[in-house]
C-alpha cells in the first residue's frame, strides 16, 4: 500500500444552496484524485464530507455526498482500469481504496494471470546466459560469468550439488544459493538414508514444488531465478528446467537468461547430432551456443564457465585456464581422458599425466618425418586374463628394437635381390665392354690392311 492521502472538500461559497457546495467538492475531490487513478497508484484515499446545512439532517446529506463521490470516483476507475473499493463510512469520512493486480502473488487479474509470478519470470530472462546440453552418456552445462565492473571478479553462475549433479543459474544469483543449499541438503540426507545418490528428477520436484508454495503465500514472494539441473543418474543423464511458476521440464537441450534466443536456434540446428557426440564435442556445442547470446566481446577463460558430469564421470566445473583449451580447440591432457574395459579387464580411465603420451603420438611427428621412440609413443595391452597395463618410456624400447630388428631382416633380402639384380647388369655391362673392345681391335686390324693400299 502507498498509504492515506486525505482530501479536504472546501467550504461552500457563501449564499449558495448545499447541492451546490457538494457538487463543486465532488469535482474537486475527483480532479484530485484523477492523477493517482491515471498512475494506477494504490492507496487509502479520505474524502471529508461537507457539515449537513442549516436545516437539513446530516443522513440526507452524507447519503447524497456518498453517492455523487463514489459515481464519480467510479467513472475515473472504468476509464482507467483501476477498481475501486468504498471500504469504510464514518460520520463526516468516506474511505476509499483503489488497488492493483500485483501488491502481492495471491491476487489474480480478471485476465486469470498472477503479476508477480510473470515479474520473477522476467527477472531470469534478464540474468546471465546459461546453456544445457545432453548426449547418450554425460551432460554438459555452459555459463556467463558477469562482472559488475572491470575492478571486481567475475560472479558464479555454476554450482556443485552432488557428485552426480550440478546447476547453473539465470536470474537473481542470492535466490539461486539459497536454492543450491536446499538440493545439497536433500542429497545429503538422501545419501544418509538410502546409502544411494538422489535421483535427479526427485530432487528437481521438490524444488518445483518449492517454487510453487511461493506462488501460494501472499508473506512470500516467488524466487526471482531459473535453474538448469545437470545430472546422471541409474536411467542416464538428464536435463531439466525450473520456472519461479513451480513448473519444470526435462530437456534435450535448453538456454535461457539474456538473449537466450540465439543460443535456442544453435542448438535446434544441432540437436540431432548431440547424442552420439563426445564430451570435447559437446563443450564446444555448448561454447558456440553461449557465444551466439553475447552482444559484444567474445569468449574468455575469464567469462565463461563449463561443467561436466555423465557415466563414471563425477560432476567438474571447468574454468579459468582449464576452460581456454576448449575455446581454442585444442585437445591437451587438462581437456581430455580415454577409457578402456573389455573381457576380464577392469574398466579404467587414463588422464591427465597418464594421457599425455598419447596426445604427443597424435600431435608429434608422422613415421614419415622421423621414426619412433620411446619419447613420442606408448602401446596398451588388455585381453583374455590380462589386465590393462600401459608400456612406456623404457618399458617400450625393447619393442621398438624388435621391430627394427623386424625391419632389418626384411630389408635383408631385399638388398641381396637388389645387389643379385646389380650383379647381373654389371656383368652385362663387362660383356658389352668385351664386345666393343673385339669389334674395335677388328676395326683397327683393317686399318692397317688398307694403310698400304692408300699409299700405293
């Protein structure tokens, strides 16, 4: 409420009739009230009736004040939409109220619409930009990270919830933490229960339906943010969306916050090829969607985040350095991981450290530029009774050996055709010599036969 306003009728002029005076104090109270009306503001107005003339009883005066008030009071609330309550008579006052659809979340509008419930809609799509994707087996979220100025850090959009599950927020980022320790604190007591991580689609009821109670209590008001709630759980990875409304929806792949919209028409146009893509493909989908909402500037490790959970993957937040290989496009050992699990051999997953002999293969020198050692390659062995072990560095050079030695003895006898080969034309040549020298020792025997007949 704006609170009381009172407006004092004036006195009516002197000699004039009381039908008079009450007349000029309705067009004045309404003259005055007709900008409040106009600005749909809402507050307890007090209109003083004029004292009941000489002569006539205070019942038929006050009675004709309050009707030609509230008609013309009335008029003024039709014409500006506003309603109008007479809430209270006393001797002397008439009480008026004029309130709108949106002093608080339990009023409804003739339209059926509840204001307030649209206002903390609003206030989602006014926040960051957040992204969600999903494939087969791991779910990738994407955020803004916005700064106040250039002189604070950059503001989390992207939270841990459990080891299987995580969110990232669009709207009001205190809302947001107040609802990331209420998941956290269900997980916990799920875990503590049941001795098994929360489903993903249990947790994001509860907090659905804890966004509907806001809606239901006019001392509340709803949370003014949006969640994307990133998970894997025993029925695969999911994606889901809740509203300030209390409504919430599972997804393929979802944006929302400031310009999601262009973020929205990437990934309808890529959505198909997001369930066989891998996790480095995924990241970048989600990267070049949140690229789309941004108005000016480009990407950075400083403004964007990215988070990743899925099969046997426990949910990471990716940031700073870690977050600038993937902008780049360029696999490394921070970016990357191999898994690997066959018959009778555990399933195990190579990173970091362990991965990186692997990459120096894939970006280091081909055969045809060098040759292999035991600095730039790896072999990994798994089979039948036979776990999975990695030989490298100087586990590998006896291979390498073997496999020059391999080398060499099937040069071998291709150097001794070669050498045969060459033999034999070396042996042609000697007798092509021999045949010139015959031919040119004949030559100069007939010389010396026909030097005689010239001279004679």
């Amino acid at each position: 409420m704006v609170g009381l306003s009172g407006h004092r009728i004036p006195d009516a002029p002197a000699g004039g009739t009381f039908f008079a005076a009450t007349k000029f104090a309705v067009r004045a109270i309404t003259e005055g009230l007709r900008q409040e009306a106009r600005a749909n503001k809402v507050g307890r107005v007090w209109h003083r009736i004029p004292d009941a003339p000489a002569g006539g009883t205070f019942f038929a005066a006050t009675k004709f004040a309050v009707r030609a008030i509230t008609e013309g009071l009335r008029q003024e609330a039709r014409a500006n939409k506003v309603p109008l309550r007479v809430s209270g008579i006393s001797p002397g006052l008439v009480e008026t109220e004029f309130f709108t659809y949106d002093t608080d979340v339990t009023t409804w509008s003739p339209q059926g619409r509840l204001f307030q419930v649209e206002y903390a809609m609003e206030a989602v799509k006014q926040g960051s930009c957040a992204v969600g994707l999903v494939s087969n087996t791991h779910v990738v979220l994407a955020t803004l990270k916005r700064a106040q100025n250039d002189l604070s850090s950059y503001q989390r959009k992207m939270f841990k919830i459990d080891d299987h599950m995580g969110i990232a927020i669009a709207g009001l980022t205190a809302d947001g933490r107040v609802l990331c320790k209420y998941m956290r604190n269900e997980c916990i007591n799920h875990r503590f229960v049941y001795e098994a991580p929360m489903p993903v689609g249990r947790l994001v009821r509860q907090v659905a339906d804890k966004h509907q109670v806001c809606t239901q209590r006019s001392w509340k008001r709803p949370f003014g943010v949006g969640l994307l709630v990133g998970g894997y759980d025993r029925s695969g990875p999911h994606l889901y969306n809740t509203c300030p409304s209390g409504n919430y929806y599972e997804y393929k792949a979802m944006a929302i916050g400031a310009r999601s919209q262009a973020a929205k028409t990437y990934l309808e146009k890529h959505y198909e090829s997001f369930p066989t893509a891998s996790v480095e493909a995924m990241v970048q989908h989600g990267l070049r969607a949140l690229a789309a909402t941004l108005s000016e500037g480009e990407l950075t490790k400083a403004n964007c985040a990215v988070s990743i959970v899925g099969r046997n993957a426990p949910y990471v937040v990716i940031e700073d350095d870690d977050v600038e290989p993937y902008l780049q496009g360029e696999l490394t050992k921070a970016n990357c991981a191999v898994s690997i699990v066959g018959r009778n051999a555990p399933y195990v997953v190579i990173e970091d450290d362990d991965v990186e002999p692997y990459l120096q293969v894939l970006h280091g020198p081909t055969l045809s530029e060098g040759e292999l050692t035991k600095a730039n390659c790896a072999v990994s062995i798994v089979g039948r009774n036979a776990p999975y072990v990695v030989i490298e560095d100087d586990d590998v050079e006896p291979y390498l050996q073997m496999l020059k030695a391999e080398e060499d003895a099937g040069d071998a006898p291709m150097a001794a055709d070669e050498a045969a080969a060459g033999g034999e034309a070396a042996a042609a040549a000697e007798g092509g010599a021999a045949a010139g020298g015959d031919a040119a020792a004949g030559g100069d025997a007939a010389g010396e036969a026909a030097a005689p007949m010239e001279t004679e």
